[in-house]
C-alpha cells in the first residue's frame, strides 16, 4: 500500500491553487526528497503538463510524457467507463461496465476509437522520440487531478512493464475514493488536496481552470 503524503490544511477544500503552475510548485516542495534520486517526471496531457513541467523545473528533474485517455460511456462522454494508455493496456471499471450492460459489441468499437486518437497525440506530442528508459529510476506520474482514478490505472501498468524502482504519483487534487483505488498499485501518493465530497470535479481545486489546447501543451514542451 503506498504511503499518501496530503496536506490537511488542503483537505476537502475548493479553490486552493491559483492555477496548474502554482500546483506544481505545491508539489515541488512535497517532492524534494526524490532530488538526486534518478527520477523522472511523467505527465499526463493536457492538464498534467503544466503540472509536470513546472516540478521538473523547480526539482531539476528530466520531464517525458506518458499517454493514456479514458473510454467514454457513451451517451455522456464527460464520464468514463475505464481507459486505455499508449501501448493498448486497457483497465475497465468492471462494476461500472456491468451496470451499464456494456456488451464487448459496445466497448470494442470505443477502444478502436480512443486507440486512434491516442496515436494521433503521440505523434503530436512525442513525434519519434524514443520512451525513456525507465528501469532502476523513480517514475513520478503527474497530472492536474484524479477524479476516478480509472485513467491513472492503466498507465501504472504500462509503466510496470518497464521495470522502474518505484511509481510515484504526484497530483494536485483527487477524490478519496480515487486515492483508495490506486494506492495498493504504487509506492507513494502526494495529492495536497483530497477531498470526500459526494460530488467530485478537479476543475473546483483551481481558481483559475481552462482546458489546455494542443499549442499551449507544445508550447510548454519547448520550454
């Protein structure tokens, strides 16, 4: 079970980062310890970019990016029913599946199609740059929030296979539910702010929340 570092003054409140860049100066400081320690960040596009860069700025650190999306239900595709990282590993939310009578007939059609969309952000964002090589090292996760948890499962698996010395996961906000579902499958948590709310949206961390286009990711990169 991984050892969950939050903040308590943070805890089940809305509005306590400024934005993502004053987020991952938050976590920057909880990540001091990982200085030195062949770590690398591993942001999740869009909103964990700013999130990223700005630790691997603040702590000197080597930044890449992992890509993974969620499956959308369909019908309402703000939800998700599991998620698929960059290279195929799929996680469902089986309980989730099983109560919207998913059929394979529904969700394999939905993998294609994220699968898809996946590759096109690969090229956009990692073009033909080689993964990083990750075993021995800390691998640091880091994105602007966890809301289900769902998403962060499968890049936790893809990044198993490649043999690093530990996972970290390093978000701004999440729910406690979320923190509870991936715990058990890394070695570390820092999430400032959870918050047990019964309704749970990353955006309420932030006073100031955009979604971040194409060009504001790349732009960031080339910083």
């Amino acid at each position: 079970m991984a050892k969950i570092i939050e903040m308590r003054e943070f805890r089940n409140k809305n509005y306590v980062f400024r934005d993502r860049i004053h987020a991952g100066e938050v976590l920057a400081i909880k990540l001091k310890p990982y200085v030195g320690k062949d770590s690398i960040i591993l942001a999740i596009p869009s909103g964990g970019v700013p999130v990223g860069s700005t630790i691997a700025k603040e702590l000197g650190l080597q930044m890449d990016l992992i890509i993974v999306k969620k499956l959308p239900i369909p019908y309402n595709t703000e939800a998700g029913f599991g998620s698929i990282s960059w290279d195929g590993e799929v996680k469902l939310n089986e309980r989730l599946v099983e109560q919207l009578q998913l059929s394979g007939s529904d969700i394999d059609p939905i993998i294609a199609d994220v699968k898809r969309e996946i590759d096109k952000r690969m090229e956009i964002f990692r073009g033909k740059r080689p993964f990083p090589e990750l075993k021995g090292k800390t691998a640091i996760i880091a994105d602007d929030g966890l809301a289900s948890g769902y998403t962060l499962l499968a890049a936790i698996s893809s990044i198993k296979r490649l043999s690093p010395a530990r996972i970290i996961v390093a978000v701004p906000t999440a729910s406690k539910n979320a923190i509870d579902l991936v715990a058990p499958y890394v070695d570390g948590i820092f999430c400032p702010n959870i918050r047990e709310t019964r309704t749970f949206a990353v955006a309420d961390a932030y006073q100031e929340w955009h979604d971040l286009t194409g060009q504001e990711v790349l732009k960031l990169l080339r910083k």
